[in-house]
C-alpha cells in the first residue's frame, strides 16, 4: 500500500523525494518578521516533500489577519532567511506562499492602518480577530485600474523577495476567498474596466500575477493554488460558474509551464478531472479532512501527482516517518491553530519521543 506515495517526483525546478507535502500555518510577529520559532517549526517538518509556508503578504495592503508574516521588507528577507536555512540545513525544500487578503481585513491589523482594498466596494460578511476582539470587517475600498497593476508589480517584487531569502519558489495563493479569487467571480467583482465581466477579464488579474511573478523567479520556481468549489474561508463569495471558469483559468494558465497547479478539493469530482487533464505539469491535491491512504489513491489513480496535508502536519512533525511505518498520529489541537507561542506549535511530540 502507499507505494506510489513513495516514488520521487519534480515540481518544477524542485525535485522531491516522495509525494507527501504540507501546506499551512499562522504565527509570526505584528511586524511580519519571522522568528526563529517559527524556523524551528518549518525544520521540524523537512522531512514533507515540500513545505508550502504560511500564507505571506506581499505588501501592507495585503495582509488582514494579525499576525501573518510579510515578504516586502529587508527585515523580512532576513527573518525568512532563518527559515529556509534551518530547513536546507535538515534536508528539507520550502516554498513561501504569496498571499494577498483583499477585502478580508480590518485597518487594525495592518501596518499602515487603511481600509482595505479588493476589487469591488462589497463589504464581507462577518467577523475579524483583531487587538481589541473581534470586529466586523469593513467595505473595503476598489482598487483602480493603475492600482491593479501596481498589485501585481507588488506580487512580482515579493517573489524575488522570497528566492533573495533562499526560498527555492513561491506558491501564488489563489484560493480560499482571498484577493486573487476575489477577482475571479461577480460577487465580488463588479468592475467594468479589462479586470470585470467576461471570463477573460476575470481571470485577468491570476493570470498577470502568475506571468509576472514567473518571469521575475522563472516559471520552473512558481506554483499557484486555486479553490474550486471550496467552501472553506469563502465567507459570503459565492462561486457561481465553476465549470466555467476554473477551465478557462486553467487553460490560461498551462502555457506559462508553471512548476505545479495545487487546488484544494471542494469535493466537485467531474470539476478535478477536467482539470487535471487541462493541466499539462505537477497537480498537487488537497482533499481536506480524509486519511493519508484516500489521499494517496489519488496518486495511485493519476488523479494527483503529490498530495498535502494541512493539520496532521502542523499536529505531527514527523508525519512522513509515522506514515512510512504506520504509527498513529497526534490530534491536531485547533485552540493553539492561531497565533501564539510554543504551545501547540513546535511542542508537538515526534512518534520516537
Ligand atoms: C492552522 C491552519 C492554517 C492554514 N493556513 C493556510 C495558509 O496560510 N494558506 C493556505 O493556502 N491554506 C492554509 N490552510 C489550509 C490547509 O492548507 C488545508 O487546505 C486545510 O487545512 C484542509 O486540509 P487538511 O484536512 O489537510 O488540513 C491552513 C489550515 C490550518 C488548519
């Protein structure tokens, strides 16, 4: 069983010596700067075939929550330095995830203080934690059309930021409701500029950003990761023509020769398969919340190339070596999920402790 979870593979430029990666994490500092707790996090877990970091703003306007960590600034470069050299330093490959939130902000949470921007004036539903609890987040402010392709030099800027810290690429967050797929669909996007509208226009914005940010690193260093049908962060996006649109982005997308496609799995399979067969490199796969061995059928099925794990990598550091020889995990504690210290971060006991 598993065999073919074990079979190395490449994601571009990155050779990888199994199928098993990991994707999450929320705790660096209030100015963005990594630490070196969160580098002794990351080397933990070298052993995963490929570590996409946290989500990482590219700039002040692209942060939301609290503490994410930042990519812009020297001080940046430097604190993510620890981290990708603390994982080389344990055999491991890591990419950092470039992350705008759009209109899932609050003022409170950015180093600039100002409302937040997306490409629509369409307030989120809901809640935000901030320094003072928990806050309504507010209508955020359009971005014009200079200022679009301003972001997208943002992005660009950000990546080279990234390899200058000694990631070996970037994954473009392209999921999960933040800005990039807020430009995706109409419930978000109004626009009537070459950003709004037609499926061409939508799509627009993903694709410069994945243009800019290959040029900029190469296409061989630059991964993308879409939502199809996902509900998870959402809020009140609502996807209406995802056998429409995820083709055409994909379609769009194949030409630049990108190191990997990775989309977590909203559970539509007919939507997977077509997209799996749009996309001519790496597919990595994220079906949230099943075991290890549904997800390495996907492997075994030609589904997917590799497979992530979100939680029960954070919640156990040696996964891969538990996985190989069958021990039982630890539970993930969704308490210590966010923000923090050491307490259900690094702490986390190995199946040999
Ligand atoms: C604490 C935590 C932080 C996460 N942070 C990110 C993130 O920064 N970027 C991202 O694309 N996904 C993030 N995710 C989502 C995971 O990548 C994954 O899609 C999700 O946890 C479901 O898959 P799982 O069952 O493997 O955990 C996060 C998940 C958790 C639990």
């Amino acid at each position: 069983m598993l065999n073919s979870l074990w079979t190395p593979t490449v994601a571009g430029k990155i050779s990888l010596p199994h199928r098993l990666a990991m994707s999450t994490r929320n705790r660096a500092t209030p100015d963005g700067v990594p630490t070196d707790l969160n580098a002794e996090y990351y080397a933990q877990r070298a052993s995963h075939a490929l570590i996409i970091t946290e989500g990482t703003q590219p700039s002040d306007d692209g942060q939301g929550y609290m503490t994410t960590p930042g990519i812009y600034t020297e001080a940046h470069i430097t604190g993510w330095r620890k981290v990708t050299d603390a994982v080389h330093k344990a055999d491991g490959r890591i990419v950092i995830q470039l992350m705008h939130v759009g209109r899932i902000s609050h003022p409170d949470n950015t180093p600039h203080h100002r409302q937040p921007v997306a490409p629509s004036a369409i307030k989120p539903a809901g809640q935000m934690f901030t320094a003072s609890g928990m806050q309504e987040m507010p209508e955020p402010r359009e971005l014009t059309t200079e200022e679009v392709a301003a972001t997208v030099e943002d992005f660009r800027r950000a990546a080279a930021a990234a390899i200058a810290a000694g990631a070996d690429g970037v994954e473009i967050h392209g999921a999960n409701g933040y800005l990039i797929h807020q430009f995706l669909f109409p419930t978000t996007n109004q626009r009537t500029d070459q950003y709004g509208g037609s499926l061409d226009n939508r799509i627009r914005f993903a694709v410069e950003v994945a243009t800019a940010v290959a040029d900029e690193i190469g296409a061989d260093r630059t991964g993308i990761r879409f939502s199809p049908g996902n509900p998870f962060q959402l809020g009140d996006l609502t996807e209406d023509d995802t056998h429409e649109l995820y083709p055409h982005l994909v379609r769009a997308l194949a030409p630049l020769d990108l190191a990997y496609l990775h989309l977590a799995h909203g559970g539509d399979e007919e939507l997977l398969g077509t997209l799996r067969e749009l996309w001519p490199n790496t597919l990595i796969l994220n079906r949230a919340g099943t075991d290890i061995a549904t997800r390495a059928k996907d492997i075994d099925n030609g589904v997917a190339d590799v497979i992530t794990v979100g939680s029960m990598a954070l919640a156990n550091p040696d996964l891969v070596e538990r996985v190989r020889v069958g021990a039982p995990l630890n539970d993930p504690d969704p308490a210590t999920f966010y923000g923090g210290g050491a307490a259900g971060y690094t702490d986390y006991p190995t199946h040999a402790a």
